[in-house]
C-alpha cells in the first residue's frame, strides 16, 4: 500500500509530463530498505501513459556486464537494425547478440538512440529498482543517457537504497528522498494490513520504534494480534522488530523446514529470477515441489509463470548471511550445474563454489572476462581476471592474468584499483616484455592522476630495464617520460644521457622510430633550456604523420604547444578529435578538445574554445569522469573572466575547487585558474601574485601581456624587464613572432620618448605577422593609448579601431570600453558594429551548426556529438530561428565565424 507519498508522487508525474512533451529527464527515489521505494514505482508504472521498460540490480550478478541493461532493452531489440552501424554493433555486443569488440560510449550511444527512437512513437518510461545492485556497466550505461536526455520524450526512473554496502552515485540527478511516515498515514498502512482499526497510542508507539518504515510497520502489523493493534492488550515488551526488518524476514525463513530453506537459499543465490533455473538446481539438491509450495505459503517468495521473486530485497540478503559457507558453495555448485547454457553466469557461480584453486573454474573465468571486453564491460573483465587469478597457482599465469585485470580496470576510469592490481601482478611478474608493460600502466596512473614524478620514475628504470630487449619499446617509454616532465619537471631526474642513445635519430630504425627519438630528444633538450637544440629536433618530428598512434600524435601536440606552434597543435589535435569521433572513443575526443583549446585561446579562436570546452565539460560529467572535468572547466573559467562574466566564474572556480587537480594536468588548469583570478583581481598587486605563482611555462607564456602589465602597473618593473627577456630568448629560439611581439610590447610599457614608440613599431609588426589574435588588438590598444597620451590622435585611432574591433567581435567587454573611451578621448565616436547573431549561438548550438554545415545528417550529428538525433533537431531549429535562415543550404551558405 502507498501511504503519505504525495509529494513524491507529484515528482514522478511532473517527470513524466515533461517526458510527454518532449523534455526528457531523470529523477532518483533514495531510501532505506522497507521505506517504499518499489512500491512508489509500481504506482508509477501504473499510472504512466508511456511504453513501460524495467530492470532492477541483483546482487548476484552484479559481475556480469551489461546484464540489467539487457533486461531492460529486451523489449525494444528488433528496433537495434534503426541505430548508426558503429552503434548497433556496439550495442549488440554489450548485450551479448553479437561477436566482437564494442567501444563501451558507443553501447552507452546506442542505449540513448534505442530509447529516443523507441520514444518517437509514444513516451517512454524507464524504470531501474534496487539501483544501487546494478552491474557497473549498466550503471554507467544508465546514468550517461539519463544525463544526455534532452529532447526525448524518456522519463528515466531509478530507486536506490541508502545505508547498504553499495551505492548508487548519481549526485547531479534530481533525488527525492523517501523518509518515515506517521500519523494519518502510519495509521491508514496499519489499518490495511490489519484489516483493523489502530489504537492511536499504540499507532505512535510503532512508529517510535520503526522510525515510521513502512515496510516495519507492515511486518508488525501481521506479527501482533487484533487485541494488541487495537489497544484492548499490552504490546510485547520487546517488539518482533528488535534485531530490525531483516531479522522478522529471517525468523520466517527459520521457521520453514530444511528442504523449504535449502529451496529459499537456492533462490536467494540465483541470479536469473526463473523458476525452471531454481527447480532445476533444487532437483540437484534432493529438494522437491513441496519445498516451493512451503516457501510461498510463509511470504517469503512469489512465483508468476516462469518468473521467480522474492518478497522484499532484505529476504535475499537475510537468508544468503545466515546460511553456512558449505551451504552457499553448495547451493552455488547447483545452480551452475542448472546454468550449462549461460556461460557467464555459470563461471561466477562456480567461482562462488570454489573455496581452493581450480584451473577450470578458472578457464570458465578467463572466458567471462574476454567476452565482457568484447562487450565494453571493462569493469566485468577485471573482476573475473582478478578472481580467476586468486585461483591461480602457477606465478606467471596469475602475473598475467592480474595484468589483465589491472588494464580493465584502468579502462573502466577505476584508476585506483588498476593501481594496486598492476603492484601485484608486477610483483610476480618474470616476463620482462610484461613489467614493462606493467611499468608503463603505473606511469599512466600516476601522470593522470596521481603524482607525474613517481610516473617519470616508473618510466625511466622500466626503460632502463627493458632496453635490452625491445629498444623500441624502451625509447617510446622514455619519450613518455620527458614529455611528462616538459609539462611538470620540478624534481624530474635529469635526463641528458638518454639522448645520445635512444634519442638520436640516426639511430632508430624506421621513420616512426626517429619521431619518437626526435621527440625525445627535443623535450629533454626544452627541460634543460636548450630552446634552439630543442627546436632542431621538434620541427621534423611535427611534420611526421604517425596515423593512429595516438601516443605518438598527442605527444606531437604536445611538443608544438610547447612551441606555441599554434597550427601544429590544431592539425594534431584535428586528425585526434575526427578519429575520435569516427570510433565514439569518447575519453579522446574529451582529450583533444582541451588540448586544441591551447591554439584556439592563442589565436583568439573564442568560440571554438568556449564550444568545445562545453562540450568536453558535457561529455566528462555524462560520463561520470569527474577528473575529467577540471581541464573544461578550467577554460572556461579563464574565458568568463576574459569576457567579465562574474557568476560564470565563480561556478567554474568552484567546481574545480570540489574537485582538486592531480597529474600531470594538475598544474595546468591550476595555472588556468590562477590566471582567472588575476583578469578580475581588484587591484595590479593581486593580479599580479596571482601570475607570479604560474608554474607552466605553456600558460605563463599563454599569458604572458597580463603578466607583463601587471608587473608594470604593480610597479615592478625589474620583474616586467626579466619577463620580456625570457620572451625575446624564446622567441628567437623558436623563431616565433607572436613571442617577440609580446617581449617587444613589454619593453615598450617600460620605456619613454623614443625608446617607447622604437619597441612599439617592433611589437606592432611581429604582432602583425604573428597570428595571436587577442594579443595583438591588446598591443594595438597599448600603443594607441601612448600615441593618445602623446597627443598624436589621428595616429592613435587606426590602432585602436582595429582593437576596438577584435575586441566587440570576442566579447572582451573590458577591453572594448577601454579602447572605446580612448577613441572618444581621441575625438571620434566609438561605434559599436554590427555583428553576426551566430555569437548568440549556445555552444551546443555552434557544434550543431558547424557539422550540419559540413554536409552531415542529424544522425550523423547525433553520434558525433554523443546525443540522439531528436535533440539534433531541437538545436537545429534553434540555430535556424537564431540566424534567420529556413533550410540546411541557407545555413551552409551563411558565412560564420
């Protein structure tokens, strides 16, 4: 019965009213056991005009890959032709209908697009009871679409018990919380199950001691007598709820006969919910029909045609605890003996019977982890290599199987765990091809998310180690290694020996492999300061294509931003981000986003950074990567304050303080952050501690015109001069102008007369050719603004028009009222110009735009962009209202930024 739940109720509908009008959402209903969850969705399903789709986690098979999620698509499996061919094959395969390798984002893609599709012919209501038991893939599975659902008509359900073992972690949905009833409630919940009215003092004294728990109340209502529930007797001194909701299951369960308990047990353990998988079992234990009836007959279990349910989840929980371990085993042995044709779900329960090692279970064990890495269930593989490696006795296999434990579960986003299972598999590992391997997944681990100089460590002995054996292997780690310590060298060891070895080109064998000796050669070169000897080596590594090896071309990218080679950086991080989006390799396209933004922020590409950190931001939350997040929301942090969007700011602040950096990233988006704070710091001492503390030379350069005007107008320019030095150095190094033209402007800021206007003319004209858009409309407006002081006006106006411009035209709003006053001071009105709406455009909207103009269909858009095709369309319509145009030609047509 749904006593006092209207509230709750009110929720649920105004959820699946939106569904209805094509607002899609999600929405969690949390409580403790017994509080009424299933309950509230049982009323929610019967009153959803919606198709209707259902699944729950079971505690045992929380192993098994994708398993909840295949119950719930089951219904809507013939509608898999309708999907894009990368996302029906990868959907197939996480739920086992095909053979093959499944990228786990596109099965996730999928999911999203079988439901929107599903939804095109009447709302959708997804239900997910007893989330908190759901298998880890299907809950990343679940949780993506229930964070991309826009314009679908799906309404995604959940319920979730507090207080258990395990939790359902979905902070950012909205969350309805189930608490006690009492009163009018309480009582009409008691009344029903007694079939009786309630004394009201004895209604509050059941509710003090349940904490007005529905489903205690329930259990006492049927365990006290007529007399007692209507005050005409005293209540027992020590109520049957005592030892809690479990206990009052677990007295029933006792009270049954062996066979009866033996029958519950086997049902308890069974993952299926089928009644011929539990008879079958039972059969194999001596145990008969009457056992079943006896189960039913106490309450404890309810068989509908083949399906088999237990009363209330604490039933499966009380009754598994409270048998012996030689009972469990057995009851396992049974079911998996009943379990021939599902071979994942035999291997886990033989792996339950097992108490010793055993080279078949473990055979079956191997077997469930390949097929769940064909399926993208990372997490599955790792549990199964991990426990067939516990029953492993040979130190070799088991080394290789933990490996492959610790790879799944690094591929999983469970950094933590692929850590310590690589330590132990390292540890027994004889084969030196595999501690290297090894070696490298640790470095992985620290570098991204733990500490990048124990990463430059593991990398340098591994190398050291392996080099006798695959010298190509050793070379790319110690690549690896020095691209790591070029982005955050404090304390890295000094690594000037290793390039007269495996980074000389001359020796390396291929092409390939002299990239990889050229980039290391160049980044030990840059650690030490050898800018020139460092660029020696990077240009020709820049112009190699090294295909699809991602290792090779992020560290490519990461070698010309180094350089501030802005068109390096988005030719590498193009070719990554259209691979990425070809395979649905979401983790990547996050990558190349936020490294591509380094050129864009640099060019004065706005708009292109502030769309793709959105969408990176989008794609890492829906995800469920939260280290993901900090490099998104460190851009747009810094763009905020470029553009002086105060509250855009702080939230981006925030966020990254509620999620601290670590890695190699670490110090960059701390940089980011710092620069933020310093363009809306109150005073030029503020601004200017803040870029003091800049620890990458990437941003400090990024930077370097705030940092050089803070140092001049907090009076520090003996500090402004050595900064415009570096700059000069490097900039001839490189043979980068944009480099020279911002050294030039500083000492341009510290000079007078003469002096001043000669470095002027030199910042103007490197800043001219060197294609940093931003930086040169601020130098512009420097001098314009010595030309105005110098009382020069008519020279002062082109240079500050040109910045005025650029400045309108990327939202610079401070920048674009100090050249706008300067104009005016100069004797011209500012007048503000006309610009494209496209600036209007929401950074979904401009994704959207700019593939629908490179000629792709909405489905194609929609896989592109990780969302379904309707809400392609939504945006579309947006951005064809926003920009006044009425077809796909027109768009195309329409020249936008």
């Amino acid at each position: 019965m749904l006593a006092g739940r209207d509230p709750e109720r009110a929720a649920i509908a105004a959820l699946l009213d939106a569904a209805r009008t094509g607002s899609g959402g999600a929405l969690v209903v949390r409580g403790v056991a017994g509080a009424g969850k299933s309950t509230l969705l049982t009323d929610a399903v019967a009153r959803a005009d919606a198709t209707v789709l259902r699944t729950s986690g079971v505690e045992s098979e929380s192993p098994l890959a994708f398993a909840a999620l295949q119950r719930l698509l089951w219904p809507l499996r013939a509608r898999l032709d309708v999907l894009p061919g990368p996302q029906r094959a990868a959907l197939r395969a996480a739920l086992g209908e095909a053979e093959g390798e499944g990228d786990r984002f596109l099965a996730f893609l999928g999911t999203l697009s079988l439901l929107a599709d599903a939804a095109e012919e009447a709302p959708v209501l997804a239900v997910v009871d007893d989330a908190h038991w759901l298998d880890e893939a299907s809950a990343a599975a679940l949780l993506f679409v229930a964070r991309r659902l826009q314009a679908e008509r799906v309404a995604l359900l959940f319920a979730s018990r507090d207080g258990d073992v395990r939790r359902f972690d979905a902070p950012d949905l909205r969350t309805v919380v189930l608490g006690g009833v009492a009163g009018a409630d309480a009582d009409a919940l008691l009344s029903a199950r007694a079939g009786a009215a309630i004394d009201p003092a004895v209604r509050d004294r059941l509710v003090r001691a349940t904490g007005g728990n529905p489903l205690a109340l329930g259990e006492l209502a049927g365990a006290l007598t007529g007399d007692q529930l209507a005050g005409r007797a005293p209540l027992p001194a020590q109520l049957p709820l005592t030892g809690g909701v479990e206990r009052a299951f677990l007295d029933r369960f006792r009270r049954l006969d062996e066979f009866a308990q033996r029958f519950l047990l086997l049902a308890a353990a069974d993952d299926t919910g089928r009644l011929t998988v539990v008879r079958d079992a039972a059969e194999r234990l001596g145990v008969g029909e009457e056992a079943l009836d006896a189960v039913e007959r106490a309450g404890l279990l309810h068989v509908d045609g083949d399906a088999v349910d237990l009363y209330h989840p604490l039933v499966r929980s009380a009754v598994y605890r409270a048998a012996t371990s030689a009972q469990r085993r057995a009851a396992h042995r049974a079911l998996a003996d009943a379990l021939g044709t599902d071979p994942d779900r035999r291997a886990w329960h033989l792996s339950a019977a097992a108490d010793r090692p055993d080279e078949q279970v473990v055979a079956a064990l191997d077997g469930v982890a390949e097929r769940a890495t064909g399926r993208g269930g990372h997490e599955a593989a790792s549990s199964a290599w991990a426990r067939a490696a516990e029953l492993t006795v040979d130190p070799a296999a088991r080394s290789r199987r933990l490996a492959a434990a610790a790879y799944a579960a690094w591929l999983a986003a469970q950094p933590s765990r692929a850590r310590s299972l690589a330590d132990a598999a390292r540890a027994l590992a004889t084969d030196p091809l595999l501690r290297a391997d090894l070696d490298r997944l640790r470095a992985r681990v620290e570098w991204n998310v733990g500490s990048p100089l124990v990463g430059h460590r593991i990398l340098l002995q591994a190398a050291a180690e392996v080099a006798a054996v695959d010298v190509d292997r050793a070379r790319a780690m110690t690549m690896l290694a020095a691209a790591v310590s070029s982005v955050a060298d404090e304390g890295a060891e000094d690594m000037s020996e290793h390039i007269a070895g495996l980074g000389d080109p001359s020796a390396a064998e291929d092409d390939r492999a002299r990239c990889y000796a050229r980039l290391l050669s160049g980044f030990v070169h840059l650690r030490h300061g050898r800018l020139s000897e460092a660029a020696a080596q990077f240009h020709p590594a820049l112009e190699f294509d090294p295909g699809d090896d991602t290792d090779l071309r992020s560290n490519l990218g990461v070698a010309a931003f180094q350089f501030g080679d802005t068109g390096m950086v988005l030719t590498h991080h193009a070719r990554l981000l259209a691979d990425a989006r070809s395979s649905g390799a979401l983790v990547l396209i996050v990558y190349a986003l936020t490294r591509r933004a380094f050129a864009e922020m640099a060019t004065g590409d706005w708009r292109a950074a502030t769309a793709g950190a959105a969408e990176a931001l989008d794609l890492a939350t829906s995800s469920g990567q939260p280290a993901l997040t900090r490099f998104p929301h460190g851009w747009l942090a810094l763009l905020a304050a470029l553009r002086d969007q105060r509250e855009d700011l702080a939230a981006h602040l925030e966020a990254l303080d509620r999620q601290p950096g670590a890695g190699v990233t670490g110090p960059l988006v701390d940089d980011l952050a710092r620069w933020a704070r310093a363009l809306t710091a109150d005073t030029p001492a503020s601004a200017l501690h803040q870029l003091e503390q800049a620890s990458t030379a990437i941003v400090r350069r990024l930077a370097a015109v705030d940092r050089l005007e803070a140092a001049v107008r907090a009076d520090r320019p003996e500090l402004a001069r050595t900064w415009a030095d570096e700059l000069e150095e490097f900039g001839t190094a490189v043979d980068a102008d944009w480099a020279r033209a911002v050294a030039a402007y500083g000492r341009a800021l510290l000079a007078d007369g003469a002096d001043a206007e000669a470095e002027f003319h030199q910042a103007i004209k490197h800043a001219d050719a060197g294609g940093h858009r931003f930086d040169r409309a601020r130098i512009h407006l420097g001098y314009g603004e010595h030309l105005r002081r110098a009382r020069r006006r008519v020279d002062a106006r082109t240079h500050l028009r040109d910045a005025l411009e650029v400045f309108e035209d990327l939202g610079a709003a401070r920048w674009a009222t100090r050249a706008a006053t300067e104009l005016r001071a100069s004797g011209e009105t500012a007048r503000r110009r006309d610009v494209t709406t496209a600036t209007d455009l929401t950074a979904q909207e401009r994704q959207v735009a700019a593939l629908v103009r490179q000629g792709l269909s909405n489905r194609d858009v929609a896989a592109r962009l990780f969302v379904s095709p309707r809400t392609v369309d939504f945006h579309l319509r947006n951005v064809f209202s926003k920009l006044g145009v009425a077809s796909r030609a027109e768009l195309t047509a329409l020249p936008l930024d």
